[in-house]
C-alpha cells in the first residue's frame, strides 16, 4: 500500500514539473515575438526615409550628404557658364536636353552701314516758306509801320515815331533818314489814303533801299582753268558763334540740293567740336571732309582740302575757318594766310562773312574789322528768326557797301534763305 502511495507521489511531481516547463516556454516566445516588433518599428530612426512617394531624404546633422554624381549638361547648351540651368530655363525641358540658345541662333549679318543722305529742301521759293520766321521783326518793324502809315495824314510826332521804329529795328540813324525822307515825298506825290497804298509804297522804299550793285549769287559753281575743271572755292569767316560752321553745312545741303558735288574743309582748328560739327553735316549729304589735328594750323587744313578737291574733281569746296577776334592782327595774320596759301591751288571765289543779326551794333563792328583783313565778297545774316530787329539787313549791307547773300532763318538744316529783297520786305510787312 505504501509502495503505492509513493509512486502516485511520484507521477504527480514529473506531471507538475512538466507542466511547470511547458508553461515557462510558452510565456518566453511571446515575450520575443515582442521584442521583434518593437525593432520594426524604431528601424527608421536615423536612417534614411523611404516613403513611399520616392522622395529622397538624408539624414540632417554634420554627416555629409551622400554626393549623388554631377549630370553634365554641355556648356553651350547653357547661357550661364557653368552649365547649370537658370531662371527663366524651360521646365518642361529636360536639363540634359540639347537646347538651342540665343548663342547658336546666327543672326544675319548686318549690310555695312552706308551713309543715309538726307532728302534736302529746294533752294527756291524758301524764303517763302521761312517767311513766319521773320515774325519778331515783322511785328516791331512791319506792323508799327504800317499802323502808322495807313493812318492817313502823318504829323510830325508821327513821323517822329516812324522813325523812331526804324531805329529800334536796328536800321541805323542814316538809313533811317533816307527811308523816312523818301516815304514823305512818295506818300504825298501819291496823294495816298488807304493802308493798301501806304503798304505799297513802304514796300517799293524798303526794296529799293536793298537794292546793291553787287551780285547775289553764291560763287559756288566749277570753272574751267586751262581747259581743267576746278572747283568754286568759298571760304566762311565771322566771329565764333555766329553760325560759320551751322552756315557752311546749310550751304553744302543748298549745293548737292541742286546737283553739285561738295568737299568741306574744317579749318576750324580752334575748336575741335567744330570739326566734328562739320563733319556731321557732311554726312548728311554725303560729302567728304577734310580735317585737321586739333590746333593744327588752319591754312595746312584749307590748303590739303582744296588740293583735294581739286584732285577729286568736285564741283566746290567750302572752307569753314576760325574766327578768333582776340586781336585784329592775329585775325588778319590767320585769315590772310589762309587765303594766300589757299591761292596756291586755286583761286578763291567768294569770301562769306557771317554775322549773328541778334548781335545788332556789335556784329556791325566784327563786318568792319573782318573787311579791312580779307575782301569780302557776300554777307551771311544768322539768327535773323531770333531778333526783331531784322532791320540790321539794311545796314549792313550800306555800311560794307557787300551784298547779304544768304540768310539764316533757324536751327534746322534747311532754314537759310537767298537773300531777295523784294520777298524779305514782304515778310517783314506780313
Ligand atoms: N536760331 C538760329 N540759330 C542759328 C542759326 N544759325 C546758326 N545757329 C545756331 O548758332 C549756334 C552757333 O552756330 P555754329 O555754327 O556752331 O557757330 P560757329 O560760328 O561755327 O561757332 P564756332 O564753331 O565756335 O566757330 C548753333 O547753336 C546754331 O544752331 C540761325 O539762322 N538761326
């Protein structure tokens, strides 16, 4: 019985140790299976993230970034230097793509630029067509006359007044004395009584008080010298400023308006925009310059540019010299050799003083001077659509006993007039 009772004791003790591992087992493999999830879970950390987007992330902090290699894009694909694309590149384009750029595209090649020669206005009829220009003078001059004069019977604090308007318009005190004396016998020999009468014969005054013996005509045509063909030379003096060079480019437009050919000398040294200034306008007109250093000697520069326009068989040459007045002599040293050396080469044909009609008295002494230094052979009156005092015409041209020629009625290139009396009048009187 009792050896019974120890082998039930027995079989109780392996069951419960049996039961007792089985039991440690099972509750060890749940524990791992655990622990495995865990460690799926933390893998991301600090490592690279792979969502499922596709986009690439690196982990930040100090390690270096992972260097992907370079694409290479050609240079010349690209207008920046390093290859790399740049704002305003096509998106859509893939970088690596050849792209064509602004630098593979040839533009054609640009013609050589050849010279625009202007249109120039006809010489004829300008005076005309420039007459409003006159206006300043004409309502000094022309409409204080006429208001006068077409009041009928003259006083003598009348007449007093139409002189004094003749003064002021700058036509000097001799010049004055003879208009108002002929305009007194006229007006009472005509027995005039309407403006229109008194208009006519203020205008038949004027005009006649302009006429000269001399001749207007620009000497700017070729000649024939010992059956050769030789160029009009005509050289252009006056003060600095008073529109010498603005003047010889007008005249050169007036030349090759009418079919001539022209050269133009910058012997103006003094002034080196002046050769620039010269040049310019040739241009314009498609003719050829001749200049000099600055501060050259001005007869060297005169003298080359005849001499080339006798070789290139041109039909004038217009010479622009300098005008310094520092002293008479210098003046006359400088002007007088440019005409003796010119001379050399061909015979000078026409020297134009120009004067600066805004100057009054004062250009009125420059004429004087300029005529004891060099025979002057025309007149050229600037500015006169600046002044009212377009009377300095008449005095001038009495007091130089030398034909106004030319007149420059404004800025642009075409604004000088020849001079004609009978339609200059006309405008002044409107
Ligand atoms: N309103 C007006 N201006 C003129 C006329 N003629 C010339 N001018 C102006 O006067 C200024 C002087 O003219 P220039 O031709 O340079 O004078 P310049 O005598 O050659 O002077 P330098 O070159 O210094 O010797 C310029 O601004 C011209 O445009 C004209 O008839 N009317």
């Amino acid at each position: 019985m009792s050896s019974t009772w120890f082998l039930f004791v027995v079989v109780a003790v392996v069951v419960l140790v049996a039961l007792l591992v089985t039991g440690l087992l099972v509750a060890r493999r749940r524990r791992i299976s655990l622990d495995a999830r865990r460690e799926v879970e933390e893998k991301p950390k600090g490592g690279s993230y792979a969502a499922s987007g596709g986009i690439a992330l690196a982990p930040g902090g100090t390690a270096a970034p992972v260097e992907e290699a370079p694409v290479e894009h050609p240079v010349e694909d690209r207008p920046e230097t390093d290859g790399q694309p740049a704002v305003g590149d096509d998106a859509a384009v893939p970088r690596d793509s050849p792209q064509r750029t602004v630098r593979d595209v040839k533009l054609p090649e640009a013609p050589p630029e050849a010279p625009v020669v202007e249109e120039i206005d006809p010489a004829t009829g300008r005076m005309e067509r420039l007459r409003g220009r006159l206006s300043k003078s004409r309502s000094v001059f022309g409409t204080s006359l006429l208001g006068l004069l077409g009041a009928g019977d003259l006083d003598e604090d009348s007449w007093q007044d139409v002189e004094d308007t003749l003064l002021m318009a700058d036509l000097g005190a001799a010049t004055t004395n003879q208009i108002v004396e002929r305009l007194r016998d006229e007006l009472s020999r005509r027995a005039v009584r309407s403006s229109a009468e008194a208009r006519e014969v203020l205008h038949e005054v004027l005009t006649a008080q302009l006429s000269t013996d001399g001749h207007r005509a620009v000497r700017a045509l070729p000649h024939t010298v010992d059956g050769k063909k030789q160029p009009a030379v005509v050289l252009v003096a006056g003060v600095n400023g008073t529109g010498k060079t603005t003047t010889t480019g007008k005249l050169a437009r007036v030349l090759v308006a009418q079919g001539g050919t022209v050269l133009l000398g910058a012997a103006d040294t003094f002034r080196a925009a002046a050769a620039d200034q010269l040049q310019t306008w040739a241009e314009r007109v498609g003719a050829e310059v001749v200049r000099g250093k600055e501060g050259a000697d001005p007869a060297a520069v005169a003298f080359d540019a005849v001499k080339r326009g006798v070789d290139t068989g041109v039909d004038a040459v217009l010479v622009d010299t300098a005008g310094r007045l520092h002293t008479k002599t210098g003046l006359m040293d400088e002007l007088g050799k440019v005409k003796r050396v010119v001379e050399k080469q061909a015979k000078v044909d026409e020297v134009l003083l120009v004067l600066d009609a805004t100057t009054g008295q004062n250009g009125l002494m420059q004429a004087r001077v300029f005529a004891e230094v060099i025979d002057v052979t025309g007149i050229v009156l600037t500015k006169l659509d600046g002044t009212a005092k377009g009377g300095i015409v008449f005095q001038v041209q009495k007091e130089l006993g030398v034909p106004v020629k030319l007149v420059g009625l404004g800025e642009g290139p075409d604004d000088l007039a020849p001079f004609e009396p009978g339609a200059f009048v006309d405008a002044l009187l409107g």
